[in-house]
C-alpha cells in the first residue's frame, strides 16, 4: 500500500475522515478530498463544485476499491479528511 493510502487508514483511525451523508452535510471542514476515479460524472461535478466554493484541494488518483479498503469501508467513491496535518502530509507525498 502506498504512503498516501496509508495515511488515510491512520486518519480513519484518528475519526477525521467523513464519507457519505456525513461528508455531504459537512464539507466546510474538509480539508482534502478523495475523488474516486469511478466515481459517476454527476458526483464528481457535484462534489467539484463544493470543493471550488470551500477552496478544498482533491485527489483523483484511486478507484473506490482502494479508498474502501484503506479504510476499511465497502464501496467508497468519496472520502473527505478533516485534519490539516493529515491532509498536508498527503498532499506532501502526491506523485
């Protein structure tokens, strides 16, 4: 597993990511966004639109199968991190 990917299981562990309804209701907080590549069109242009608005930074590099396993989740296409030192450090290791 990547360094980015295990990050994300260390900050699910910390409680600081949101997915779901959870993530829709609270996107102020987000302070990195997790786009799953096969994520459908209209969720990707909804959650753009917020992220543009909250001037949150995203990542389109994983499927939803490798964001659901690094957290321990099933069928996850969204994940929002809350944390400013974890979502720093994830930006800090992108390719």
């Amino acid at each position: 597993m990547d360094e980015i990917l295990s990050l994300l299981g260390l900050s699910q562990r910390a409680n600081k990511v949101l997915y779901g309804e959870n993530l829709i209701d609270n996107m102020g907080k987000v302070k990195l966004l997790f786009l799953g590549k096969d994520a459908s069109d209209k969720t990707k242009e909804r959650f753009l639109k917020k992220c543009r608005y909250y001037e949150i930074p995203f990542l389109e590099s994983y499927d939803s199968e490798e964001l659901s396993h690094a957290i321990g989740k099933r069928n996850v296409k969204i994940i929002g991190i809350t944390d400013e030192g974890f979502a720093t450090s994830m930006l800090s290791k992108r390719k």
